[in-house]
C-alpha cells in the first residue's frame, strides 16, 4: 500500500513540476499540434450571436439587460433593487469594470467572496452563443469565490466578446495569452439541482441568480 501511494504522489509531484522540460523544440512540437487541432462536430449558429446567446442565457432562467459602458452602474443598482438588496457587493475587475467611478450610492468591496457574501459583480472573459454560457477567467482581481458563494452574481460582458462556439473560447485564451494561473470557469445560468425528490432546487452549488449587463458595442 505504501509504494503505491508513493508512485502516486511521485507522479503529483512530477505534474506539478510542469512534465517534460519546456525546451524550444518540445514548444515548437506544440504549437505545431495547436495549429492543426480542428474541432470536430459543431452545431449550426447563426450570424446573429448576441440574439442567441441571449435567447440560450434566458432558457436556462438567467436574465440579461443591454446597457451602454458608461451606465455599468445604473444597471447594477436597478437590479438590486429590483430584488429589494442593499447596492453594496464584492468587485472584481476587469477592462470595463476598471473604468467605473463608482459613486457613493455603492459600497465595493475589493475581497473573496465568502457564505456570508450576498452579492458579487464580475467580468466576463467571454461568453458562448452556442449554449448562453459565461466565460469567467480567475487571478488576483478575479477570484473564482465570486462565481460560487453570493446569493446573486451580476456579470458585465462585452458583446464583442460573445463567441461562436465553445473551442473558439481556447483560441482567443490562447490568442491573448490570457491563460490564468489557477482556473477558467464555464457558467451557464444560475446554480440548480434536481436532486432533491426530482424538485428544482436553486442555489445549490452557486448563485441562484445570474444577471448580465451585455455591453453594447
């Protein structure tokens, strides 16, 4: 039992370490399989890729309002009241993010979220017109407690940044070299579960909300 356990901690500590040497020669191997990897069946989406996206986030219960950069806030605040909640949230950041002068009708906390955290407001890497589904890409400014502990998580997304189809996610991480230290995260509507006595629960692994402002272009 014990050699075992040790061959399969060895092997942790190897996959840790980063595999095989990244020499020139094993980086041009993989850049060359990079280039010739082709996705393989894909279903038909048309032109129209915000429609879509919108139309797959609504199906499974999210809900999305269309605002230009400069009222981020208007439409944060016009959400939470709508559910009756204090403005006050965890932040993350990003482009559009970054650029808000939040006023002093907001309290923003810049911290991970934790079980007592009821809201967080983030920003999308991409989303996916395919099946509606939000692009979240963790680091400092983003961590991935914001996707899964508040109540409620608003997320600004840029309609240019809505996406075809899943696989074009990895080619515009790749693209950008924005690929994070710790974690890509694939959302797609608001935490549920059927589970308990085949009931749709919400809530259960996440936010039993998802609310996008899409940014208009």
């Amino acid at each position: 039992m014990n050699e075992a356990r040790e061959q399969i901690l060895s092997t942790i500590r190897r996959s840790l370490k980063g595999g095989e040497p990244k020499t020139m020669r094993r980086l041009d191997e993989l850049q060359a399989r990079l280039s010739r990897t082709t996705p393989m069946v894909q279903p038909h989406v048309d032109d129209d890729l915000l429609a879509l996206f919108c139309l797959k986030h609504v199906a499974v219960h999210g809900t999305y309002e269309r605002l230009p950069a400069d009222q981020i806030e208007e439409g944060v605040r016009r959400h939470l009241r709508g559910l009756e909640v204090d403005p006050q949230f965890c932040l993350g950041g990003g482009p559009l993010l970054d650029q808000v002068a939040w006023s002093d009708e907001v309290f923003t906390y810049r911290k991970s979220a934790d079980k007592d955290t009821r809201v967080a407001v983030s920003e999308a890497f991409a989303g996916v017109s395919e099946t509606g589904t939000l692009v979240m890409r963790s680091s400092a400014e983003n961590p991935p407690s914001h996707n899964f502990l508040p109540d409620d998580h608003i997320v600004v997304l840029h309609q240019q940044r809505i996406v075809r189809w899943t696989e074009d996610v990895w080619a515009l991480l790749r693209k950008e070299d924005a690929f994070p230290s710790r974690a890509v995260n694939f959302i797609t509507g608001p935490s549920k579960t059927g589970d308990i006595e085949q009931t749709i629960q919400y809530g259960a692994h996440g936010p039993r909300r998802l609310h996008i402002l899409i940014i208009d272009a």
